[in-house]
C-alpha cells in the first residue's frame, strides 16, 4: 500500500516525451528564425545596393540597425537561441560590406588625387578627404546601444553597449581609418615618386600632414595616428636633409666635410691640410661662409611646408645640421695630426659661440 502503480507495459516515459517537445519546439523556432531572416537578409542586400559602395555612412546604418536587433533579441531571448544568431549572421555581413564601402571610398579618393600635382601644397581633395575619415571614423562611437534599451526594458538585462563588445562585430575607429587611409597616402607616395627629393619630401609632408590633422581627436584612432605622425617625421627627416645639403654645398662646405669625414689621421699617408680641398686656406674660408648660414638660415623648397609649426621645424633642424657640421670643422682643425698651423685661429669664432647664436 502506498506505492506509485509503475507504468503499464507499452506507454512512453514522460520524459522521453518531453524532451522530444521540446526539441521540435527548439526547431519550430529555428525555422521561424531562419523564414524571418531570409527576407531579411534579401532585404538587406538589396538596401545595401541601392545605397551604393559610394556611400560608407548609409551603408553603417543598415549594419547599425540589423546589428543593434541582433543584440536587443539576444537580451531577451538569449544569445544562443535561433533568432538572436540568425541576425549577428546577417550584421556580420552588412559589417563586412562596410568595410568594403570604406575601401572603395577611399580608392576613389586616392585616384582623384592629381598625378601631377600644380605645386607643392596639399591636393583641396586630400583635405575634404581628411575630413570625411574623420566622419567616418566616429561612426561607432554613435552606434545604437541596445544594452540601453534593454535596460530601461527590464533593469536585470543592461550591458554594455556593442562599442564595449556583445558578440556583433562593429568595426573600430582605428580598422575605418586603416581602410581609408592607406589607399589614400599610397596614392600620394606615388606622386612623390616623380618628384626630385626636396620637393616630394615637402609634399609627402603637407599630404600626412593635412591627413592626420582632423584625425587627432577621433576616439580610437590613435594607432593610426601614431603611424601618420612617425611617417610625417620621417618625411620631416627628408626636408631637413636636403635643405642643410643645398646649404653647406652654397657656402662650399659639403664636399669639405666629406673630405674630412673620410680622412682617417692614424691611416692617411698624409695631414688633412695637405688633402686637396681641405687646405688651411679652403677650411678658413668655408668655415666663415658657413657661420654667415647658419646663423641667418634661409629655406628653399621647404618654404612651401604649408603649416607655420612644420617651418620652424624645419628652420630648427637646419640649424642643428650646419652647427653641428661647424663643430665637425673646429675638431679636425683642433686635432694636431691634421697639421693645421694656427688651429681654432682659421675659424671666425668658437662652435660654443655659433650655438649661441643660433639658440
């Protein structure tokens, strides 16, 4: 007495039963997920196409959309259930076509560069360029947060936003700026290329420049922007190089210095002083043209920097050039090996005074 009458001989367990309505519930809901996709991604598809590659701002907006469904459904239902997973597939692919968009965008940008630039300053196409990635770049940060709206919806469900990441792949300031950037500056270095080297130098200068200028302020943005500033110093480098060249060539001391680099006193056969073009005579001479420039240092091509800061750089780093190559002559004069009678008398002053001056 008491005891569970066992089930009759035949008759399915419970469980067995349950478990089997529930999996062709858990399929039911599949289907569902996948007919409301379908369409849906149709749909999106063809948004997309009438947009156009030629507009990355609304093609991230389809992406926005389905993206932020994908993550409110996955509050509420779930983010392993059918639905959920369905729409992350399709942002995935409206993700990927923007990130085609922005590529394709910044391709255009790049071939209307002009390939023979009118002169040294940067392309008016380059600056709008510059602004419109900058736009571009902040595109996420404006993301809808379906983290907020499920919240307000039920406290239990706020998150963070996609920006924070929740399993939709929203592209990244930094993957936006990338993908725009670098057609952009390939183009440009192309156009150098047919350049002499002061004047693509300069030009390269006022391109990276123009580029990183707006991009300085976009969140996320800074990798890129580290690159763009270390290629700007680089192609800075270059300016300072051959302006400090074509000085010490006018006041005649280039090929002195490159006699007197060269010239080794426990080797040569011979005191400097006796090399041709490095006699007392030359090194005099050379060394008062050469204090005359550097303290009244006067650009060449790179007058045509397009920002005042990038000027004074350059003036600053022509300075430090020719006084160091002043300092160079006052050693080998100062070196008795080199057999120059009369010493720091051959030079019109003291490399401590010309810093000085120069400073």
């Amino acid at each position: 007495a008491g005891t569970a009458a066992a089930p009759a001989a035949g008759t399915p367990s419970p469980a067995p039963r349950a478990a089997a309505a529930e999996s062709g519930g858990k399929g039911l809901v599949a289907r569902i997920a996948a007919g409301l996709c379908g369409p849906l991604r149709i749909r999106l598809d063809q948004i997309i196409g009438r947009i156009g590659l030629d507009d990355p701002a609304g093609v991230f907006a389809a992406f926005d959309l389905v993206a932020f469904y994908a993550s409110l459904t996955g509050r509420l239902l779930g983010d392993d259930t059918p639905l959920p997973a369905a729409l992350r597939d399709c942002a995935a692919e409206a993700a990927g076509k923007f990130k085609d968009a922005v590529a394709a965008w910044g391709h255009r940008e790049a071939d209307a560069i002009p390939a023979l630039p009118a002169g040294l300053s940067c392309p008016m196409q380059v600056h709008a360029a510059a602004t419109a990635i900058a736009r571009l770049a902040e595109l996420p940060s404006g993301a809808m947060s379906a983290g907020a709206v499920a919240g307000a919806m039920a406290p239990g469900l706020a998150a963070p936003s996609r920006a924070s990441g929740d399993g939709c792949a929203l592209p990244t300031a930094g993957d936006i700026v990338d993908a725009a950037v670098e057609p952009l500056l390939a183009a440009a270095r192309q156009r150098a290329g047919a350049m002499r080297t002061a004047d693509g130098a300069v030009w390269l200068a006022n391109v990276s420049d123009a580029v990183v200028s707006p991009l300085r302020a976009v969140d996320g943005a800074q990798g890129r922007v580290a690159r763009l500033v270390a290629e700007l110093s680089f192609h800075m480098d270059t300016v300072v190089r051959e302006e400090a060249n074509s000085a010490l060539a006018r006041c005649g001391c280039l090929a002195l210095l490159r006699v007197v680099e060269s010239h080794d006193p426990a080797s040569a056969g011979q005191p400097l002083s006796a090399v041709a073009g490095a006699s007392a005579s030359e090194v005099a001479l050379a060394a008062r043209g050469l204090a005359d420039v550097a303290t009244a240092v006067t650009l060449g091509t790179a007058r045509q920097l397009e920002s005042p800061k990038l000027r004074s750089q350059a003036r600053s780093g022509v300075e430090s050039v020719l006084v160091a190559a002043f300092e160079a002559l006052a050693e080998a004069v100062a070196d008795p090996r080199n057999g120059y009678e009369g010493g720091a008398g051959l030079l019109p002053l003291s490399a401590e005074a010309l810093r000085a001056l120069v400073a």
